[in-house]
C-alpha cells in the first residue's frame, strides 16, 4: 500500500510515543512513586515521671520519644516543643502537619495499671487538615499505629510484672491492660463541606488557569486583528492586561458563585476566595499574554505543558514528592503558588495567611506584565503595518 511508503506513517508512529512519553510524564511522573519523607511532625514531651508501686522510677514519655524519634520506619521529620501551644502555633504557621502530644501524668497513668485504681494514660494527636489531607492522614495513620505498638508493649511489660506477684488479676486492672494508652484525636483547619477532601484549591486553581489561558488567546487574536486594521502595537497590546482584568475579575467571581452555588463548596469567605483568585488568575493571564505576544500561537503548547506537568503536583505535600518532581516541577510552577496560596485563604484564616504567596503572585505577575508591555514596543509587523498605513495617508 502506498501509505507505508510515506515518511510521515513511520514519522507518525515517534511522534505519538513522544506524545505518550511527555503526556506520561506529566500526569504520571509525579504520582506513581510517592512516597512521604520527612513529614514535620511536632512532639510535645510534658511527662513528669512516676514511682511505681515497688519503688522503682517509671518514664514512660521518655521512653515513648526515645522510640518515636529512633524508628527510621516512621516517615517523620521530629521537633520536640515545650508546650502544646507551641505545637498548635506551628500547625497554624505551616510548620508542622500535625503532633504528637504526651500529658504531664503519662506515666502517672502507665503505674496506675500496677494499683488498685488503674487509669490508662491518654495521649493526643493533632493533625491539620487543611495543610495538606493526604499528609494528616498520613500523620494520623502512622502515629496511630505508632501508638499502638506501644500500648501493646506496655500492656506486656505491666502484665509481666503484676504476674510475678498475683496469678489472678482484678477485673479493672485487667481491663485497663486492654487499652493502656488512649489516642484522642484533634482535626484543626478542618476543609469543611465538599471541599474535594481539601483538594479544592488545587481544582480551583486549573479552572482558573484554564479560564485565563481561553481569555489571553482571545485577546491576543484581538490584538492581532486590531493591528492589522491600523492601530499601533503598543496601544494594542497595552489594551490587553486592562481588558483582561476586567474579565479575569468577573471569571474568577463566577468561577467562587459556581463552587458554592452550584456544588455546595463550604467556603471560609467567599469575597477573600474571590479576590485571591482574581490575583492568581491575573498572574496566570500576564504570564500567558506575555509568552503569546513574544512567540505567537506557537506559545500554547508550552502553556498547555505547564498546565499538565503542574496538575499532579497541587495537591500534594512536597515531602510525599520524588526530588525530581520536587526540584524540577513543584519548586517554580506558578500554579503552585496559587494553590498554597488559596488553601492558607480558605483554610487558615483568609487573605492575612496568605500574605507569602500573595507578594510572589504579585511580583510574578508584575515581572510578566514589564515582557508584555516590553513586547508592545518591540518592531515588528504591526509596527510595519502602522507605517505602511501612514505613508498611504500623507
């Protein structure tokens, strides 16, 4: 057959894999690997220590830190803190994804188990939903199984030594051998009501990047008409961003009313979701008009790209990323600041928490909008047009 004869059939075959290797890359490259290392955790050791009823000295929290922060098993990057405050302070901050907090009476709890009225001691974990889900369950999982292996371990140890004086156990002793250390759970930042299990902000953000990308290829094309017809290059270019904010505003007002309306998102406030994401959206906007007016319709690969090898990154936890993705995806991708950004919005208070991704979008935006005005003066065919056209008139 004369199709197998063609070039472009063999041609055709290298271009489609490289179009699996790149689109494989990008939507699989990030994700099929993960991992979670060195997860920050906070550990706040309040334990004071007991006697036991044979004299002997019981440090049950000491020895609880020794194994949490000895076990190479555990994914987790320890910092031991003073107080639970101090903990809850780093959980707001970003610092930590959750804690680990032993009381003051734990181990006056753990030598109870030996005396006529035992109390299992009572531990807390506290997890930050809205840092990341995928890392407090994480955090939650691990150290739930954590202490587990050490309320098992206890329950053996306190079992031997009441053994060796009593064949027969009283019932309460023998009960609170079951559970020697109770896990209470704490969810701070909870997401709220169909909120994607936390993901929103990440969904929220490639809906806008979607939006600004339609708006900048629309106005480019405007653009371009608009110089054709007579008007200089500057002034059409310059109409551009002023055009677009305008759009970008009412998109991003439309794209907050639709997740709340439409699909019952619970969010923490609606006008400070809005405004973020008219920021992000018009960061997104100078970047995409900026690469337009410099290299032409031959700019939207790269930006559909970006879109793609950015997706599987938003909604993850650096730590649960490969290096590679780390370094090479999620460190400088414009998309990533917006959705940091818009979950401290939505879930740690509003537009204050995210003042850092705030100045970055900011200085982002404002670097691509010096390209954008700088590729409004730069000579080229409009500016030919415009003299040719001037010429004609005189």
């Amino acid at each position: 057959m004369g199709l197998f004869k063609q070039k472009m059939t063999f041609v055709s075959v290298l271009l489609v894999l490289a179009v699996l290797v790149v689109f494989g890359a990008a939507m699989m490259g990030s994700v099929v690997s993960i991992k979670p290392k060195d997860v920050p955790v906070a550990l706040v050791m309040l334990d004071q220590g007991a006697d036991m009823p044979g004299g002997a000295r019981l440090e049950a929290g000491k020895q609880l830190q020794e194994q949490l922060t000895g076990n190479a098993k555990l994914p987790f990057k320890w910092t031991i803190v003073k107080s639970e405050q101090e903990a809850r302070a780093g959980i707001d901050d970003r610092t930590y994804y959750g804690a680990l907090v032993l009381p003051a009476d734990l181990s006056a709890g753990a030598a109870s188990l030996a005396g006529p009225s035992p109390k299992p001691a009572t531990v807390r974990i506290l997890t930050s939903e809205g840092a990341n889900s995928q890392a407090a369950a994480a955090v939650k999982q691990g150290l739930n199984g954590a202490m587990a292996l050490a309320s098992q371990g206890m329950a053996q140890s306190m079992l031997q030594q009441l053994s060796a004086k009593s064949e027969q156990l009283p019932i309460g002793t023998a009960k609170a051998l079951l559970a020697p250390i109770v896990v209470q759970e704490e969810t701070l930042h909870a997401v709220g009501v169909n909120n994607a299990g936390g993901n929103a902000p990440g969904l929220l953000v490639q809906i806008m990047w979607m939006g600004s990308l339609v708006t900048a290829a629309l106005l480019f094309t405007a653009g371009t008409a608009a110089m054709k017809s007579g008007t200089g290059r500057l002034s059409a270019v310059l109409g551009q961003p002023v055009i677009g904010a305008v759009i970008v505003g009412i998109a991003a007002a439309f794209l907050v009313w639709m997740a709340s309306a439409w699909y019952g998102m619970e969010l923490y406030d609606a006008a400070g979701a809005w405004l973020f994401l008219w920021l992000a959206g018009m960061m997104f906007y100078l970047i995409q008009s900026a690469l337009l007016n410099w290299l032409g319709m031959a700019a939207m690969p790269i930006l559909v790209l970006v879109m793609f090898f950015s997706m599987p990154v938003l909604n993850m936890a650096p730590e649960f990323l490969t290096e590679a993705s780390r370094d090479w995806i999620y460190s400088w991708t414009p998309l990533r600041f917006a959705a940091v950004g818009l979950r401290e919005e939505m879930y740690f208070g509003g537009l204050d928490a995210a003042t850092a991704n705030i100045a970055v979008i900011g200085s982002v935006g404002g670097a691509f909008l010096v390209l954008l005005v700088l590729a409004g003066l730069r000579r080229g065919k409009g500016s030919s047009s415009n003299l040719e056209a001037a010429t004609e008139t005189a």
